[in-house]
C-alpha cells in the first residue's frame, strides 16, 4: 500500500483541500426547516432596516400616529406613501417576529438538546420584541436621538444573532480547532465593530441634524477644524467610516487570500468587497446630491448589508464544520456551494 499523503496545509482551521470541513459522522444532520427559517429572518431584519431607512429620510415616521394599529386599522387606508412607507416598516417586523416564533417552535421540536440553537432562535426572539416596543415608544413619544440610535444598534443585533444562529444550526466548530483565534477571525471581527459604529454614529448625526452639515466630500468644507458640535459629530461619523472601510477591505483580502479558502467564504469576501465600494461611492453621492433621499436611504441598507457580510464572513471562519448524519458521505458537496451552482 501507498504512504497516505499528508493532509492539506491551510490557516484557517477547519478547511480541507480547498472545501468546507464535514463535521464526524455523529454530528447532528441539519434541519432545512430550521435553517431557511433563520435565513428567511436574517433577511427579513435587513429589510425592515432598509424600509426604515427610508422611513426615517421620508420623514414618514407618523405616517401611522397610533400603535400597534395604524389609523385605527390592521391594513389602513393607504392615502399618501408616508402611511405606506410606515405600514411596511411595521408588517416588515412582524413578519420577521412570525418567523422567529415558527423557527423558536421548530426548534424545541427538533433540536431540544442543541443549546446553541435554542439559546440562539429564543434570544432573536426576545430581542427583536424588544426593538419593538422600543420602536413602539418612538412613534409614540418622539423619543432622544440616543433612544433612536439605540433602536437602529439592537436591530443591528438582532443581525448578529439571527445569522448567528443560521450558522449554529447548520455548521460546527471542528473538533481541535480554534477560529476565534485566527488572524483571519480577529480582523474581521474589528472591521466589524468599526462598520457597526460608524453605521450607528452615521444615523445618531442624522438624528442630532448633522447629516447635512457637510457640504463637500471627502472633506468636510470649510475650516479643517470644525466651528461647530453638528460638524464635529459628522466628521467624526466620516473618520470612523473611513476606518472601518479601510479594515473591511484589508479582512475580506485576508480571508479570500487564505490558503485552502472554501468557495463561500471566498463569496463572502467579496461581497464584502464590492459593498465598500459601494458604500463609499454612495456616501460620496450623499453631499454631491445635496443629501437627495435615495442616496441617504440606500447609504443606511448598505451599511447594515456590509455588517452582514462581514458577520457571514466571521461564521465561515468560526464555524467550518458542516453538519451531516452519518448516512451522508464526507465527499458530499456542500450545500451552500450546490445551491450557488
């Protein structure tokens, strides 16, 4: 018999000859119930942020003055596109609270002993009832810009976990390894947390009415010291986007040039890619529209898709194991990349 050939040199842990690790053949198959389920609502949560973006811009935030109806009715009169944005903004969330609860059901029905999961789909659950209500006293009481940039930060959680939660359901960490460790994982990670920060402080500017205060792009016009708080709010919104740009791309080059890189987190390298490029050109667009509503509005749904890739590109990462039963072969191709083809 021939000597065995050394396994593959990689440096992300758990990725094998270029493909997505299997997990053994004991770990729990996946349930594509539970999975599109949890799929279904990270979307949905994107979604509803984008429409609340333009909600937010349209100045369409009472266009529906009563809660959790809208003019006294389930389904309103639509007579302007204020109350249309609003309704939407509303039925966009609880159709994503209706998923959480059938994926939370699904869960204890199938998965009963997967903490990860079931700790998962019940904290997106109460988090997104949470954003809720907090939406709720929005409309209601005309509420701080701290309270409402805080609403945007807990839907931008409830991202988080739900993806989070997608990834538990369907991959496992590989035995022996350690992701979180990784060069690849950590970078990810802080350009995360920069994208997620400058997102937030983008829509605290906007909230505190200095959204608009700089006219010109990239730099702010003027004195190169601001004269003003408005001013010093927006340029420190456009220092720390400038930042997270700048790690966004440095971590999806990391991950996409990693030997033995598996074909989706490859994709969700460069879907991080493509969306800083994006994002900047329409952060750009912004100050050359004179702050035009489309541009503002879509700068928002960009940013909360850019945090999204990078979260898909730190799961991939953190959990490259796929989940099988012990009937399929460790040869069978992946899901993600069967679909994809």
């Amino acid at each position: 018999m021939s000597p065995k050939k050394p396994p593959v040199a990689t440096n992300i842990p758990g990725l094998a000859n270029g493909r997505l690790s299997r997990a053994p053949g004991k770990a729990a198959r996946p349930d594509r119930l539970l999975t599109a389920l949890l799929a279904v609502a990270v979307l949905g949560v994107v979604l509803q942020i984008t429409v609340g973006g333009v909600v937010r811009v349209t100045g369409s935030g009472l266009g529906c003055p009563d809660w959790p109806l809208c003019h006294g009715s389930i389904i309103p009169v639509f007579r302007d596109y204020h109350v249309a944005l609003e309704w939407s903004h509303r039925a966009t969330g609880t159709a994503v609270g209706l998923t959480l609860i059938a994926a939370t059901a699904r869960a204890l029905f199938t998965k009963p002993r997967d903490r990860t999961v079931l700790w998962g789909v019940s904290g997106t659950l109460a988090l997104t009832a949470v954003v809720g209500v907090i939406g709720a006293a929005v409309v209601l009481t005309e509420l701080s810009p701290s309270l409402r940039t805080l609403h945007l930060a807990l839907a931008e959680g409830v991202v988080l976990i739900a993806a989070f939660t997608w990834a538990a359901s369907a991959y496992a960490p590989e035995p022996g390894t350690d992701g979180a460790g990784s060069r690849e994982f950590r970078l990810v990670a802080i350009a995360g947390v920069l994208v997620l920060v400058s997102l937030l402080s983008g829509s605290y500017a906007v909230w505190r009415g200095a959204g608009a205060v700089c006219p010109s792009w990239p730099l702010c016009g003027g004195p190169i010291v601001p004269a003003s708080a408005l001013t010093w709010i927006h340029v420190a919104h456009r220092v720390l986007a400038g930042l997270g740009a700048v790690l966004a791309l440095a971590a999806a080059h990391r991950a996409y040039r990693s030997a033995g890189a598996p074909r989706a987190l490859k994709r969700a390298a460069l879907a991080v890619l493509v969306l800083v490029v994006a994002q900047v050109i329409i952060g750009a667009a912004n100050p050359w529209s004179g702050f035009d509503q489309w541009a503002r509005a879509l700068h928002l749904s960009l940013g909360t898709m850019l945090w999204l890739a990078l979260i898909v590109t730190g799961l991939l990462i953190l959990r490259p194991a796929l989940r099988v039963s012990g009937r399929h072969s460790a040869s069978a191709p992946d899901p993600m990349e069967a679909a994809s083809q």
